[in-house]
C-alpha cells in the first residue's frame, strides 16, 4: 500500500514491552497461562448463566454480555502479542493493525457504556425494587446492550477510518504492546490536531458520560442504603452492588488516576502497562469477581459441580 513510496506503509513493527530474550520468553508464559484462564474463567460465565436459569435476571444478560465484551477484548490483542514474544521480525500488516484498532477500540468502548448501564440496572433494583421487573423488562435490556455494542463499534469505525487515511511517511515503528489509538496517530508526518480533537470529544462521549451516569447511581443508590434501618437490610443492598461497584473502581480509576492528573500526561511505558491492564488483567479478574463477590454465582456454580459429580458417580457405577 505505497503510494509514490513516501506516504503509506505496507506494515507496521510493534517494539512490545522488552527487546530482551529471556524476558520475552517469561512474559510469553506469564501472559499465555493468563490468556487461558481469562477465555476459561469468561466462557465458563457466559455458559453458567445459561445453564442456570435461576439467574436468567437483566443483572446476569449484562454480565454475560461483559464477559463476551472481555474474551474478546484480550483476544483482540493478546495472541498476537505472545506471537511478537518468540518472534524475531514483530511486524503486523497495515490491514491487520487496522483491525486490530478497531476491535480493541471498538471493544473498551463497549465495556465503558456496559457498566453504565449495569450500574442503572442496580439503581432501579436498589431504589426501586418493587417495580425492578417492571422497569427492566426484556426489551428495555436488548436496546440498552445494543446502544453499548452500536455506540463503541461506531465511535471505533470513525476513529479507524480517520487514523489510518493519515500519510505515515514511512514512519513504520510503533512503541507500544498493540495497534492503539495515540500510538498509531504519532506516526503520522502531518499536523494530527483534528485527530486528537476528535480522540478527546469521544473519550468524553464514551468514558467521561458512562463515568458520570455510574457516579450518580451509585450517588442515589449509598443514599437510599444510608435510609434502611436494619443493618441487615443495608448490607443486602450492598452486596447487591459489590461486585459491580469493585469492576468499576478497576476499569474506571487506571484510566482516570492516568489521565486526569494534573500537570502530567501518561508516558509511552505507562500507556503500555495501561493496555496489558485492559488486556490480560481486567479480562481476567472480572469473571472472578463475580465468582467470589456473588451469592448467586456461588449457589450456581455449587448447583453445577454437584450436578455433574452426581453425573460422574453414575457413570463410575
């Protein structure tokens, strides 16, 4: 894809986090045990809440809807970094690298609107449990996945599209882990202030909005727990939430202790330490985090291991 050999490239080289040997090889190991146990741990979710129809609630349709979002989020982007690991030549081509954008922009967008709209399904269940069926019924949950799923694969369409009619000028060197937005703008050998206007106006869209949106639930939902006069009432609606509410300190707080400090920008080391957070750590934590923080998780995963060590006791005999 050159056109007069000065303004595309035909593929990119990702520098990674580490140019030596033997630390490539750890983290190849370190990242591929992850990798398994976050694809396991979120399959093994998603399949859960199926088989179980106990949990058959709008709370478990977002959450399996979550962990299709985090699969698939670390698959956008790690496979190809344990290939770099062992690989001599790093390079991706200029079409994969900008797939790999869109997916993994398209994707972390996803997740920001999902957990806003988590967040609003536990307002109503804490504030308004009467009427909690009423509320969110089973149309009311597809539009709200759907706007999540519409609204990050658009803004991630865009954003691509805008990126990558930039001329690189043989600028083919990226330093970072993947295919990431700002990493792949600095390539570029033109003035990029409409990109970073553009970058800017949907961060706030598609983080600052959904941050907002979670911040005055859980404003009306500890006001609404603060009013029960039980200790025992308060500390059910708080478990109600405790799952949720620790994702969202994860997912949300890197990015904002990163970005919006003042007087200081995130430097390339910290924007790839970012990118393995979304990718490898987050992907993997949130299944157990539902696991070990949910009543009704636990109760479904005992149900499930007692079914099929009964299964096994037949079969044995």
């Amino acid at each position: 894809m050159e056109t007069d050999n000065q303004t595309w490239v035909r593929e990119f080289i990702l520098l990674g986090l580490s140019s030596d040997w033997d630390t490539r090889v750890s983290l190849f190991i370190l990242f591929l045990i992850t990798y398994m146990v976050t694809v396991l741990g979120n399959v093994l979710i998603v399949l859960l809440i199926r088989l179980d129809s106990r949990i058959h609630t709008p709370m478990y349709f977002f959450l399996t809807n979550l962990s299709l979002v985090d699969v698939s989020y670390a698959t956008s982007i790690v496979p190809q970094m344990l290939v770099h690991f062992l690989a001599a030549h790093k390079a991706i081509p200029f079409v994969s690298c900008a797939a790999q954008l869109f997916f993994s922009l398209g994707l972390g967008g996803i997740e920001f609107v999902l957990l806003a709209v988590m967040a609003y399904d536990r307002y109503v269940a804490v504030c308004n449990p009467l009427r909690y069926s009423v509320i969110m019924h089973g149309g009311l949950c597809a539009r709200l996945a759907i706007t999540s799923w519409v609204s990050g694969s658009v803004n991630s369409l865009m954003q691509t599209v805008i990126t990558f009619q930039l001329p690189m000028c043989q600028n083919k060197y990226i330093d970072h882990i993947s295919c990431e937005l700002l990493a792949v703008v600095r390539l570029a050998c033109v003035d990029t202030s409409s990109n970073e206007i553009a970058i800017m106006v949907s961060s706030i869209v598609l983080l600052m909005t959904p941050f907002c949106l979670v911040l005055l639930s859980y404003i009306q939902i500890i006001s609404t727990i603060l009013k029960i006069q039980s200790t025992e009432g308060r500390k059910k609606a708080f478990h109600t939430c405790a799952s949720h509410l620790t994702v969202v300190v994860l997912c949300y707080g890197m990015t904002i202790f990163t970005y919006i400090r003042p007087h200081s920008s995130p430097s390339v080391l910290q924007e790839k330490l970012i990118s393995v957070f979304y990718a490898i750590l987050m992907p993997m934590l949130n299944p157990m985090i539902y696991s070990v923080r949910n009543k009704e998780v636990k109760g479904a995963w005992q149900k499930l291991l007692g079914q099929l060590s009964g299964l096994t006791s037949k079969l044995a005999t």
